[in-house]
C-alpha cells in the first residue's frame, strides 16, 4: 500500500496532551501529514497595541491535531521526521513583566510585531534576523492522564528546542494507542535559552513523515538530525534536566552502542555537549548532545 498524505487544518488543536483527545485525523506509518498551527497565542496579539494583558490564557499554546497513528501502541517509539516547514509572514515577540530571566526588570509590556520574509526577520530597521523555523511544542499522549500544551515532559510538549526543525527527527515515547501527535507554537527564530519567554512567534505549516519503532522504548524524546544525536529532558531545574540527560546519553553509549562506561562517559566529556532549550516554561529543558560521526 502506497503512503498517503494528510492535512490537519490549525482549527483542529487541543491545549492538553491525553489519551482522552478526540483524534482530528489518522495516518499509517510512513505516510506524511501536514500540520497548519497558529502561533502560541492563537492569534490574539495582531498589533504592538495588543498587549499580553488582553490574552484570554485558556486560548494558548493550541497544539494542532491530534493524529491517530494505527498501530502506534504503548512501548512503541513514534519517529516524527520533520520534511519541511514553513511559517506566515507575521511573527510576534513580547517583552513582559515577570517573564523570563530578567522579568523582574522589564518596566513595561512590549508587543512587537515583525515581518517574517523569505529568509529573514526585519527585528528593527537595518537590524535583519536569519529565518531557522522550528516548532515549540510536539508531542503525544502522555502516561499520565493529561498535561496542558504550555509544559514539556517525557511526552515531548512545550520542549522550545530550536532543533526541532526540518530535517530533524523526534522520536517520542507512545503512552496511549495511536500515539495521538499534536504540534503548535512554532517560532521562525529562537535562541537557546528563549531567554524572555517568547521567541518569533507565528503561525506555521509543517510537513512530517510519521513511523513507528518497536523495541526500544524511551523514557525522555529523543532528537537526531545530520550532524548530533540529542536527548531532551525537562525537569523542575537545570541541574536535575542535565544530570538526567547527560545520564540518559551515557546509558545510550553503553547500552545500545557496547561501550564500557568510563569510555563512554570520558567521550561524552570530550565530544558531547549540554545545551539549555529553554528556561521559561514549567518545566525547564535541556539537551545533552554528540555528533553522530563518533558513534
Ligand atoms: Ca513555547
Ligand atoms: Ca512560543
């Protein structure tokens, strides 16, 4: 049987990842499906006028889908390869107070509005951005009974790593049957960190080929595009999400790639790295790292 496309429309999304989500569409392994998402505010925000004061908070981070994959089933791994994506023309950054690493010192709310062309971000006059689009939350159903969109977890969600992108792909750990995919919250450009809270926010079209991988079991999402195998782990802090996954990628090098421990371990050291995704959302995210040329 040949692949089949699908398109979700952004008007179907959820605002909490859950086995109880109605599926908005179905796919098998290997087929490819597009997903149109709004950006993280549902597109309250349409001039610097608009300020984070007038958002209605029960309509953020709408996550587009969920799609059903048949024979996805708890245990199983769902590979989401990102084929292409691409974003509208508008993006939206906030400044706000109490957002972010230094929220405590913004003195006022900004809401700026940037032209998104076909390479670059106009950031302010003669100050133009490189375009990287990327999506903020991916995920699927987790194993507990519900976690709303805004946070990241082992089931993926709100992770704001700017890797995942197109030519990446995210391997999610299924937790319920069909695994039940959702994305939303794309930024045309975020740094590491997402340091005030916000990135280019925008609405976006993404284009993946979705799989299913039985045998190997995940506990965190895992990451891999043509230079680096990563793992992505978000935790109540820094110091907890990288332990976690700098444990995650040692126990990776040993168990399913035969290395002795201190080896692994010593190589990690000396070729790995620990990236922060984000420190802005519940849960903070990190990502240990390796290039795929030392495995
Ligand atoms: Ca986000
Ligand atoms: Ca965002």
């Amino acid at each position: 049987m040949s692949e089949m496309m699908h398109i979700i429309q952004s008007t179907d999304h959820v605002y909490s990842f859950s086995a109880e989500n109605e599926p908005a569409a179905q796919a098998s392994p290997g087929d490819v499906v597009t997903f149109h998402t709004e950006d993280a505010f549902g597109g309250q925000l349409r001039s610097e006028a608009d300020t984070l004061d007038e958002v209605n908070f029960d309509f953020i981070n709408p996550a587009t889908g969920p799609l059903f994959v048949s024979g996805a089933q708890p245990g199983d791994v769902l590979a989401v390869n990102f084929l292409h994506m691409e974003t509208g023309s508008r993006g939206v950054v906030l400044s706000v107070p109490g957002s972010g690493v230094m929220g405590d010192e913004v003195p006022s709310s900004t809401t700026k509005i940037v032209e998104i062309r076909d390479r670059w971000i106009e950031f302010q006059p003669g100050l133009r951005l490189p375009k990287k689009p990327m999506m903020g939350v991916v995920g699927v159903a987790p194993a507990e009974k519900s976690i709303p969109s805004g946070t990241p977890g082992r089931h993926g969600g709100n992770m704001d790593t700017k890797e995942v992108t197109a030519g990446a792909t995210l391997y999610l750990p299924v937790r319920a049957p069909g695994a039940l995919l959702a994305m939303g919250d794309a930024h045309a450009l975020q740094g590491d960190g997402e340091i005030c809270g916000t990135a280019v926010e925008c609405s976006a079209c993404a284009t993946v080929r979705v799989d299913v991988r039985r045998g190997c079991d995940l506990q965190w999402p895992w990451l891999s595009n043509q230079d680096r195998l990563m793992v992505i782990v978000s935790a109540e802090t820094t110091d907890e999400a990288y332990e976690e996954a700098t444990r995650q990628m040692v126990r990776y090098l040993v168990d399913a790639r035969g290395m002795d421990f201190n080896d692994a371990y010593m190589l990690m050291s000396c070729v790995g790295s620990l990236n922060i995704s984000q420190v802005v959302d519940p849960l903070l995210t990190v990502r240990a790292e390796i290039p795929h040329r030392y495995l």
